[in-house]
C-alpha cells in the first residue's frame, strides 16, 4: 500500500510538470515566420531595424549626369549598410518638395538634398531638422538656412577654368555670355568665376559682351532660342561664347550650326556628357568641365551614414571648407574639377572609365 501511494505521487509530480512545460510552450511564437515583425537579429539574417536609412533628392534624371550620382551614391550606401530613397522631381520645384515630405514619413535618418530652386529649399530643409533630420546640400547649394553639411565641387572654381580658357584663346572680341537657371546658386557661382577673366578685359574694352543672358532651366531648346536670337540682334558678329553647362552648349551650338558657324566660334561647357565630349573631337566644342560625379556621390553616401550613425559634422574628416549661404558659413566638401579638351580626353575620361573608346570614338 505504501508503494502504490508513493508511485502515485510521483505520477501526481509528473502530470504537473508536463502541464506547465505546455503552458510555457503555449507562449511561445507559433512560428519563425513572424522574425520578420521583430527586432530581434536570427544569425545570418541582419537586424533591418538597425539599419540608416537614406533619403536621395535629386531635381531630375534627364540630365546624363544623374543616372551617374544615383547609381554611385546607391552603391556605396549600401555597401556601407544603409538603405536608400531615392526620389528625382522632373525639374519641379513643387514635386519635389512632396517627395521630400514623403520621404521624411518614410522614417529616413539623413536628406541628400539637390534642390531645384536653391532658395525654397529652405523650407525643406527647416522641415527635416523639425523631425530630427540632418541635412546634406549635394551639388548645389540651399540658400538661408542652417543645412548642416554642403558637398560639391568647387563650382565657383568651375567658372573660372572656363573663363580663363576662353579668354585665354579669345582675348579680344565679342562675347556672348550665358548662365544656368536663376533658381540654381550654382549658376550664379559658375558666372562668377568665369567673369573674374571676363569683366576686366571688358573692362579694358578688349572683350564687348554683346549678349548676356540666364537660361531657364538650363534647357538646350531655351539656350538654342536665345542663342538665335543673340546672333539675330547682332548679325551673326560673334568671337566666344560663354555656355554654363554641356546641355546649354548642345542648343547654343546648334544655333551656331544653322548659321554655318559651328566651330569656328570657341563654346565652353560643363558635365563631361558623351554628347559634349564628341563635339569636342569634331571640333564645334572647345571645352569641357569633368567633374567625376562617382567621386561625388560616394562622398556624399559615406558622409550621409556616418552622419546617420550619430557622428556630428565637426568630427568628419573630410570637411575643407565653409561656403555662405546666405545665413551660415556652412561646413564644405569641396572637389576639384578638371578642364576636358581634344588634348587630355583619352586621359581623363576614357582611362578613368567614364567612358569606353568605343563610346567616343564609334567602333571603327
């Protein structure tokens, strides 16, 4: 009798441990398939939720350039661990400012920003900071606001190799001088670089700038028109022409062409674009400005996580500079950019792999 009471506690003990172990299993997750909607990192899967997050902003990715600064900045982030956005606005200053706001519902750490109009940026730029956003101005500047890291090349340096090289071919006669968009500080900054070389010599009465003239949102088919017109009002008299950019020269030198002026008058340029760089072997272009966007937006990628990880922009290495904008001296990275001509395009632009042989030259 004392057995069977003793084998029946044991089994009472028994019965009680199984019932807790299955309660305690019970609250348990059914299965691995809910890992996702944790926070919780399973070995080789990586923990999404520590990830940066990137916010990109570009103002189009019609221009050769874009597609570049994209692929490159999208690259190197990730390579670094970071997710990236990416939003281009087609060159509206209204869409971009929705794709900025709908970036920053997204729950990005950190805004590249390349604004379309350099003056309402500011407003984006307030309404990142309200949500704990740090801002990155890439490319071109955002004017009156407290932007916290601006990345460029020396655009202001960009005039001046232009304007030193056209006067340097072109020391006497008439000019007809354009910019880029009015809404792009860039613009302003490439003019006033160039007309360091410009002004004097009009000054002295060596140069006569005939034209002088911004074009609206730095459109070929807009530079084309005035360029018609400035060889209209001026009965085709014309020794230098001062073009912002590849794109403007490509509308500029069209106008020329329809006047049977196409290389016998210097046209500088911007951007390196595969169009540009081909008029220049043909010899309707005389220049161009590289700057290696690949250096640019890994640049920028690498400072955007570092950025986004906690570390504050007195502690980047690799800040160079301070560029006003109007209401701060911003901290700068500043690039350096690089002339093009028929001399050193092989070089510059074919050895570094921005473009094949066969691209420049046709496969002939």
């Amino acid at each position: 009798m004392r057995n069977f009471k003793r084998v029946l506690a044991l089994l009472t003990v028994f019965i009680l441990l199984v019932g807790v172990m299955a309660g305690c299993a019970s609250n348990q997750p059914a299965s691995s398939s809910n890992d996702a909607n944790t926070n919780v990192s399973n070995g080789s899967n990586d923990n999404k939720s520590d990830k940066v997050k990137i916010g990109l902003s570009l103002p189009t990715l019609r221009e050769e350039r874009y597609p570049r600064d994209r692929e490159a900045f999208t690259q190197k982030a990730e390579l670094l661990g970071a997710e990236v956005l990416v939003q281009a606005a087609n060159n509206d200053e209204n869409l971009q400012s929705n794709q900025v706001e709908n970036l920053l519902t997204q729950g990005i750490d950190v805004l590249v920003l390349d604004p379309q109009n350099a003056d309402s940026a500011a407003s984006l730029v307030d309404e990142a900071h309200k949500a704990g956003v740090k801002v990155i101005s890439y490319d071109r500047l955002i004017k009156n606001t407290d932007v916290d890291l601006y990345i460029s090349f020396d655009n202001e340096k960009v005039g001046e190799l232009q304007g030193e090289f056209l006067t340097n071919l072109v020391p006497k006669g008439i000019y007809y001088v354009f910019a880029g968009a009015p809404t792009d500080n860039n613009a302003t900054l490439f003019k006033q670089g160039a007309m360091k070389y410009i002004q004097p010599l009009a000054d002295k009465g060596d140069i006569k700038i005939a034209y002088n003239q911004a074009i609206k949102d730095w459109q070929p088919e807009e530079a084309m028109k005035l360029m018609e017109n400035a060889l209209t009002a001026n009965d085709n008299e014309v020794d230098a022409v001062l073009a912002p950019n590849d794109g403007t020269a490509g509308g500029i030198i069209q106008a020329l062409a329809a006047q049977g002026l196409a290389g016998k008058v210097p046209v500088t340029g911007q951007d390196a674009e595969l169009a540009a760089i081909k008029r220049i072997v043909a010899g309707t272009q005389s220049m161009t400005i590289f700057k290696d966007v690949r250096a640019e937006a890994e640049k920028a990628a690498e400072l955007a996580v570092q950025m986004a990880q906690g570390k504050e922009v007195s502690e980047l290495a690799d800040v160079n500079g301070k560029t006003d904008n109007g209401k701060i001296e911003v901290p700068s990275v500043l690039l350096t950019p690089v002339v093009i001509t028929k001399d050193n395009l092989d070089k510059e632009l074919i050895e570094s792999g921005w473009f094949t042989k066969e691209q420049v030259y046709g496969s002939n």
